[in-house]
C-alpha cells in the first residue's frame, strides 16, 4: 500500500534546550510502499491478531464519534442521537438524522432577523397572511 506524508513542521530547539514544533517554510512530503495485507488474514500473519484487533477499534471508534457528531450537528437531541445509534452498523452509510423542523426554522429566522430586518419583517407578514 502507498502512503503519503505531508509534514508542515519541524523540531527545534532553543537556546533554552525547549523543543518546540515550528511551521517548515517548504513542506517536505514522502511516499513510502508499506505491506498492511491485501487480507485480513494477510494482516494478522504479518501483524498479529492483536495489533489487528487493536488497530480496527481506533479506526471503528473514530468512525462512530464521526457519525455521532454528525446526528449532533444536526440539531437532533442528544438522548435522540443516541437511540439512533444504538442501530448504527459499522460500514453502512448513515445519512445524516433528520433535523428538527422548528429548532431549524429557529435558528434561519434569527439569521434572517439579524442579517436582513427588512426580509425577515417581510416574511413573517407574508405568513400572517
């Protein structure tokens, strides 16, 4: 597998002996050839079924954070994104969680108010109608 890395910082050390990590005027990058198997067998002879293992539950548990806090995002009650990940699966695309009508017509008319009176005044006597 290729694997690409772009660092943009370096080490440094002071006068004081601080080691500090400070922006690289050129980013250096490198491409190196790593043999991750092609397999999940192949993994683990090379790796060992615990590194495996342990390497699966970072990635998994960084992929259901990713999907929590996108149903978070969505204005959807806490206790609400929980009850709907308690039937998330690993590997299925997850749509974002419906947004609540009223919390999201909330926050555009308090948008519209704040950026454009004269729209949001004309809206809501559009409404009234």
């Amino acid at each position: 597998m290729q694997i690409n890395v772009t660092a943009n910082k370096q080490l440094s050390v002071g006068a004081d002996e601080k080691m500090e990590l400070v922006p690289r005027e050129t980013p250096v990058k490198a491409t190196i050839e790593y043999n991750l198997g092609a397999t999940l067998k192949e993994a683990v002879d090379l790796f060992g079924e615990t590194v495996v293992l342990s390497y699966f539950h970072a990635g998994a548990k960084i992929g259901v954070q990713d999907v929590l806090r996108r149903k978070l995002e969505s204005n959807v009650s806490v206790d609400d994104a929980i009850k709907q990940m308690a039937t998330y699966k690993l590997g299925i695309r997850s749509g974002r969680a419906a947004a609540d009508p009223k919390q999201t017509a909330e926050i555009y008319l308090k948008a519209l108010a704040a950026s454009d009176p004269e729209a949001f005044k004309a809206l809501v006597a559009s409404v009234k109608k």
